[in-house]
C-alpha cells in the first residue's frame, strides 16, 4: 500500500527513472541491469531510430522516450515490448529476440531509464 502510492506520486509528477524517484522505490521503475553496457547496445541498435536524445526525431522514427506514458510503464512490459516487438502505429518497433540477450535487453532499457527518464515532464 505504502509502495504503491509512492510509486503513483511519482508517476504522477512523471518523475520515474529521476534520480531519488525510481530508484530504489520499485524494482519495476528502476534499473534492472547495467547502464553502461546498455550505452555501447544503444549506440549499436536503437539509436537509428530512437536518436541520441531518445526523442526519436519527434517520434517518426521510434518511440519519443520523453513522452510520459512510454516509461511510466514497468520494466516487465517494456522488456517484453523490447523482445517481441510492438506494432500500434505507422512504424514498429522491431523484435531484438535473437538480437539480444535477455541481459543485453535489460542493459539497454536500464540506459534508457538512466538517461531519458528525466525528460518525461
Ligand atoms: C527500426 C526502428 C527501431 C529500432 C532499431 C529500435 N526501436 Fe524501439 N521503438 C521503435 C518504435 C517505432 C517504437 C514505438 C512503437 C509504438 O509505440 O507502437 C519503439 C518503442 C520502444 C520502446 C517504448 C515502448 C512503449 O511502450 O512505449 C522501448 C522501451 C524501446 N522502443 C526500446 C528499444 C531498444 C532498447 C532498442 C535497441 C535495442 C530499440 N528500441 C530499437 C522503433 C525502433
């Protein structure tokens, strides 16, 4: 009960992934791997679409991580998101199963979150 309301206010303020805000909180909003290995996977795979500045030129080209409600999702959706892929608008995002390891995947999201989850606001 106590976790849970915590974890609404910061949705709510779209502060998830802000430092003191997602981590440690919950498991689901904080990183789940290594930052800096999922910089190298980043720089590698989803920066071509999602852009340096993970906005994803104003999302035409892949999800615009400032966009409050991608991140405020938990890390089991996105890391399924991430592995079979995910198809709702006029471009998908492509499946990274056989690309990545389960590892490599939670590596990459914990980047995202790392340095992206500040700018839901
Ligand atoms: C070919 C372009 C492309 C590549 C490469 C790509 N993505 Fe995406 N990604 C997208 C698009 C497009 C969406 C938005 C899909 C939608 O909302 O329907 C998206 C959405 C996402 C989301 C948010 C899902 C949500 O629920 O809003 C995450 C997380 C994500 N990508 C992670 C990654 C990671 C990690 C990589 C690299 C391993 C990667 N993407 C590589 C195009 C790409």
């Amino acid at each position: 009960m106590q976790w849970s309301r915590i974890v609404s206010l910061c949705v709510g303020m779209g502060l998830v992934g802000a430092v003191g805000c997602g981590g440690g909180v919950d498991a689901e909003h904080s990183l789940p791997g290594n930052p800096v290995a999922g910089a190298a996977i980043y720089a590698r795979i989803c920066v071509a679409c999602h852009a340096a500045d993970g906005r994803g030129n104003g999302g035409l080209t892949g999800g615009n991580f400032s966009e409050p409600a991608r991140l405020a999702k938990t890390n089991t959706l996105l890391l399924s998101e991430i592995r079979d892929g995910l198809n709702r608008g006029p471009i998908a995002m492509p499946s990274q199963r056989g690309a990545l390891s389960d590892q490599e995947m939670k590596d990459a999201l914990s980047y995202i979150r790392k340095t992206f989850g500040g700018t839901q606001n």
